[in-house]
C-alpha cells in the first residue's frame, strides 16, 4: 500500500502544472461550499447571540418580525409607540419581575439614539452571558449625558467628554438638530461585536427634553417688504430716495428739515406715534370702552395671592422632571419562564390598548425560515461549483491516460496486476481530492481571519473563527468520496488497454 501511494505521488508530481490547476479547481469549490456554509452558521450565531435572557419584547399592534428587528437590530422603523401609562401598568404586572423601556427616532450622523434607563447596563445580555461595560465613563445619568457604543467611538474619534448634537428623526441634519439641547458624552461602552456597538444611548429625560426644546424655539418672521433691515448704515447728509406717489414711510422714518410731507391718499389715517407737521391737527383717536374691574370681599389678598401663584407656577417649571410620555417598546423579564406565554397572551389581547409581545426565539425562527429559500439556493450554486471541480479532475485524470499509456504498459509487463493499476489511479483521484479540500478549507479560515473586521463594519455581523460543524465535515467527506470514486472511470479504462498497446510503437 506504501508504494502504491508513493507512486501516485511521484505520478502527480511529474505533471505538476496540471495537478495544480485541477487542486485549485477543487480548493475553489470547496471554499465556496465550506465558506456558504461557515458564513450562514456564524450570522445564525450572531442574531441569536445578540439578546439573551429577555423573555418578551413588548411595542405597538404590528409585525413581529418588524418589532424584533427595529427595536433589537436597528433596522427599519418601529410599527408605533405604547404610553407611558401602558408601560407602568404591564411593569407593575405581578408576573414581570423587571423591563427596559426603549425609546427611538433620532440619530446622530447615521447612528441610531436610544432612550432607556439603567435597567439596560444592569439586565442586558448578549450571547453566553455577556454583559453591557463600559471602556471610559459611565452611564447617563442627567438629561444631557450620553452613552456612545464602540463603533461609534470608533468611526467618528469621540471621547469622554466631547459634546454631540442628536438630530431629530433617522436622517437630516440643519433645522433638524436639536441645537437647543446638546448632549456630553459620559461613557464610552466596551465592545460586543452586537448593535449595541452601533447605538448611542441617552436617558428617557433627555429624549423627552430635547424634544420640548425643539418644539419651543422661536421661529423669527421675516421682515416685511419696504422695511429697512435694523443696522443698515446711513450716510451723514445723503438724501432720502424719492418716494412713489402715494407712498407713506413707515413710522420712525427720519425727514429731513423743511421737506413737504408726502401726500396722503384719501381717507388715509397715519397709524399711532406718526410725526405730525408744526400746527397739524392729530388725527382722532378712538377710544375703546374699559371692562370695570371687579371687586370682591378679599381685595386686601390680592397681592398675596398673585404673589403665591407665581411662585407656584415657578417651582412646578423648576421642578419638570421631563417624564416621556410614549415608549418605542419595553423589554420584560419574568419571575418565571413558564408565566412569558401566559404575559405574552394577556398583552396581545389587551384592550385598553393594542400590542404585540414577541418572544425573541421564536421570532428569530420566523426569519430563518423566510431566508431559509436564500440559504438552499446559495447551497445548491455550492454544489454545482463542487460538481465543475470534481468534472474538471475527472478530465484531466483521464485525459493523461493517452500520455501514461507506456508507463501502464510497463507496470503490468512488471507483474503489475489490475488491482495495483486500480489503486495506482483511484489513489491519484483520492490525493487529488484531499489536497483541494484540505486548501479550500484553508482558504475559508484565511479569508476569514483578514475579512472579519471588515465584515462587521460593513454588516455589523461577527462572524467567529470556529472549528467545523458537522455539516461541513459531512461536505468535506461527500467530496472526498466523489474524488475517489472518480479515479474509477480512468483506472478500469487503463485496466482495459492491452499489455502490446502501450509497448508497441504506434502510427
């Protein structure tokens, strides 16, 4: 068996060239296959590493998919909000034993901003049992301090400290910035290769303020047509320009000394504080009737009372402690694994106001199985890939038959039996085999290992370097064992030439 072995290596090596382009052809394939395969195991791991220990997701009536993806994932847009009042009642449910309410819609270049409460650094989890830390900082705690993930601290070089402006709404900028309200950043989050590495973080105050400042600033009109913008400089002695006939300044325009008043159209009255001429009459001005004020027994407490109220009124604006009123979605942990259906059931059917509680494995399912047609279309151009590299060793295998004619010959004139002829090639056929699944598979690592950086940044998606999964041995040994039983087709031909055929000389 040794010796068979070694001359189907002395064999593949004296054909070099071509045993190269048939290894690669397989490698190739194998790479693709392997990687499809590697790549759909490592997102699966990656969606379903990126929240544990929660036992429902809670947000407006709408899709599950679209409330687990927009809440959890970033992406797309929530379905609605749920109140306050709604959330306070379900947190206070005897089953729930703790929540993390979640308020988006604002961004900051790109980056989606998150409302919560420290609930979220306490209770989330990702993966195994991964916690929310913190590299610098710590967590928002006042209404304008803010918690930035890794990726963001990243991209954008920001540090403790440094000041950001959130921008109303997933996309915008200028008019759109809450410049009223600026936030600092106070925490700087470890990373979790998860969205959380792609979000900012700030409290519910601070959403719900900055949104109150936005709604309060005031909005300038512009300055009427004909009117001279204040602090336009004058020049000492120059001459007003004409006027149109019929033209009336506005009031406070200066005139110059001894100038005629402009004419007037008739039955013109000049608005109130307009400069007269030396002996004009005033106009008549009309005078409304005054309301009597009313008295009542307590006058002397007029004052006092008036006094109060503004203080009053005062202390209730001092005291505003910027309670939102709507909630994106809620997380909720319960006491007890087997009371999530049960709570999962009592929310969809509420009636005082309609939601959706999804369960986050069960969601998940759902999306692996609306992809699952992409994953077995990818498998199956996998396949015909593999197929193209083992029909491309089988050519080669029985293309070089024509040139090894007179070593088979010479072989059998040895005392070469036809099993030694069958194993000569069938091994050639398996060693072929193994060097292209043994490089393919190198390859997937080696891509791997250089592309995963680049991978998450685009995608957000952690692919791990891991050992083969069972299904990849199982495509591994599907191509071995074609590549050997290939190498059959070739052998039982060169069984079947005669021992003169490849001794004698031909024409």
């Amino acid at each position: 068996m040794g010796t068979i072995l070694r001359l189907a290596f002395q064999s593949l090596r004296s054909r070099f060239f071509t045993s190269f382009l048939t290894v690669a052809s397989i490698a190739l394939s194998v790479t693709l296959l392997v990687g499809i395969e590697h790549v759909r195991a490592g997102v699966r791991e990656s969606f379903a590493g990126t929240i544990r220990g929660v036992d429902l997701i809670v947000g407006a009536r709408g899709g599950t998919l679209q409330i687990l993806l927009s809440t959890v994932f970033g992406i797309g847009a929530p379905a609605g909000a749920v109140t306050m009042e709604t959330y306070e009642r379900w947190a206070s449910h005897p089953a729930v034993s703790w929540t993390i309410p979640y308020a988006l819609g604002d961004s900051h270049r790109g980056y989606r901003v998150v409302g919560t409460t420290n609930e979220f650094y306490e209770r989330y989890r990702y993966r195994q049992d991964g916690r929310v830390t913190f590299a610098s900082g710590g967590p928002a705690s006042a209404e304008t301090d803010v918690v930035i993930g890794a990726d963001v601290a990243e991209r954008l070089r920001y540090a403790v400290g440094d000041p950001i402006v959130v921008t109303h709404g997933l996309q915008g900028g200028g008019i759109s910035d809450h410049d009223a309200h600026p936030f600092t950043i106070v925490g700087v989050l470890d990373r979790t290769f998860t969205p959380i590495d792609r979000a900012i973080y700030v409290t519910l105050e601070g959403i719900e303020a900055m949104h109150e400042d936005f709604e309060a600033m005031p909005v300038s009109a512009p300055p009427a047509i004909g009117t001279v913008p204040e602090g336009t400089p004058n020049m000492p002695g120059a001459e007003a320009p004409p006027a149109m006939p019929g033209y009336t300044p506005p009031p406070g325009t200066p005139t110059m000394p001894g100038a005629d008043a402009p004419p007037t159209m008739p039955g013109y009255t000049p608005p109130p504080g307009t400069p007269s001429m030396p002996g004009a009459e005033p106009p008549p001005v009309a005078v409304a009737p005054q309301p009597e004020p009313e008295h009542d027994d307590h006058d002397d407490h007029d004052d006092h009372d008036d006094d109060e109220d503004h203080d009053d009124a005062a202390g209730d604006h001092a005291g505003h402690d910027h309670k939102p009123e709507q909630l994106t979605a809620f997380f909720v942990g319960t006491k007890n694994r087997f009371e999530a259906l049960q709570l999962q059931r009592e929310m969809n059917t509420d009636l005082s106001e309609p939601l959706t509680a999804v369960i986050p494995g069960v969601s998940l399912g759902e999306l692996w199985q609306n992809i699952s047609s992409a994953e077995v279309g990818l498998r199956i151009v996998a396949f015909f890939a593999v197929a193209i590299g083992l029909t491309g060793m089988l050519v080669a295998l029985y293309s070089s038959l024509d040139a090894r004619r007179r070593e088979m010959a010479i072989l059998r004139a040895v005392g070469a039996g036809p099993r030694t002829i069958v194993s000569l090639l069938v091994f050639e056929s398996a060693l072929l085999a193994v060097l292209g699944c043994v490089l393919g598979v190198a390859f997937v690592y080696l891509i791997l290992s250089l592309g995963q950086g680049a991978i998450e940044a685009r995608s957000g998606i952690h692919l791990a370097v891991r050992a083969l999964g069972a299904t990849e041995w199982k495509y591994l040994g599907l191509v071995l064992g074609a590549g050997t039983l290939i190498g059959f087709v070739p052998a039982v031909k060169a069984y079947r030439n005669s021992l003169t055929d490849g001794l004698s000389p031909r024409s």
